[in-house]
C-alpha cells in the first residue's frame, strides 16, 4: 500500500510540474508581444510628428538636432498634448532617430532596440515590413 502512495505522489507531481510548465510561460510570452505592439504603435506615431515637423519647418531635423527640435515644434502648436513626451520605448530604452535614413532615401529612421537594448534582430524601426502593412491600414 505504501508504495502505491508513493507511485500516485509522484504521478500527481509529474501532472502538477507539467501544468505549471504549460500555463507560467504564456503570461511572459504575452507580456513581450504587448510590448513589441505598443513599440510598433508608437514607432509609427513619432513618424507621423515627424512628417508633421517637416511640413512645419521644410525639412527633418538632423541628426544632431534629434527630439529636441521634434518635442519644440510639438509643444508650440499642441500644449496640451504634450507637456510632457518622454521618447522611451516599453523596456526603458530611448528610441534612437537617425536623418538621414540608411534605409529610405530622403527620409527617416525611427526605432527601438527591442528587448535586448542593443543593435540587433529584434530591433523596431520604421524600415521594417511590418511599418509598410501598418501605415496602408491607417
């Protein structure tokens, strides 16, 4: 009898360790598409502040004037909008801005480093293919 106990206790474990696996990981994974969604979502609307900024002053900023021109322009036609616009993407990294574009002739690069905080494949930017399916939705 003591050994059948012993048989069902490690049963029970092993149906219990492979639940836990099956349900822990997902919220994770959830937590990290949400975030890759919101990056994409806001990559786009810095594009479009910027397209906005171009219209406004005939150009992009360089490089070197960076969000700073960007945030100036906003701020002094939409106060209320943003008295306060951190450019800091879900995991706490800035977005990075790069005119002119090494991947659009005449035009922009917006992006973040993705999870890793470094140059790499999972990288977000405004080069990428899902950028192109995005802006022919809106």
């Amino acid at each position: 009898m003591k050994k059948v106990n012993k048989i069902r206790l490690i049963i029970y474990g092993g149906v219990l360790l492979l639940l836990l696996y099956m349900l822990v990981p997902r919220p994770f994974c959830s937590v990290r598409k949400a975030r890759m969604a919101k990056t994409r979502r806001e990559v786009f609307a810095v594009s479009i502040e910027l397209e906005y900024y171009k219209q406004e002053n005939g150009k992009y900023p360089t490089a070197e004037q960076g969000w700073e021109a960007l945030l100036r322009t906003l701020r002094k036609s939409f106060p209320e909008k943003y008295p306060k616009f951190y450019l800091v993407d879900p995991w706490g990294n800035k977005y990075q801005y790069r005119s002119p574009s090494i991947y659009k002739q005449g035009g922009f690069d917006v992006y973040s480093f993705g999870p890793d905080g470094v140059s790499s494949d999972d990288d977000i930017g405004n080069w990428q293919e899902w950028y192109k399916k995005y802006k022919d939705l809106k």
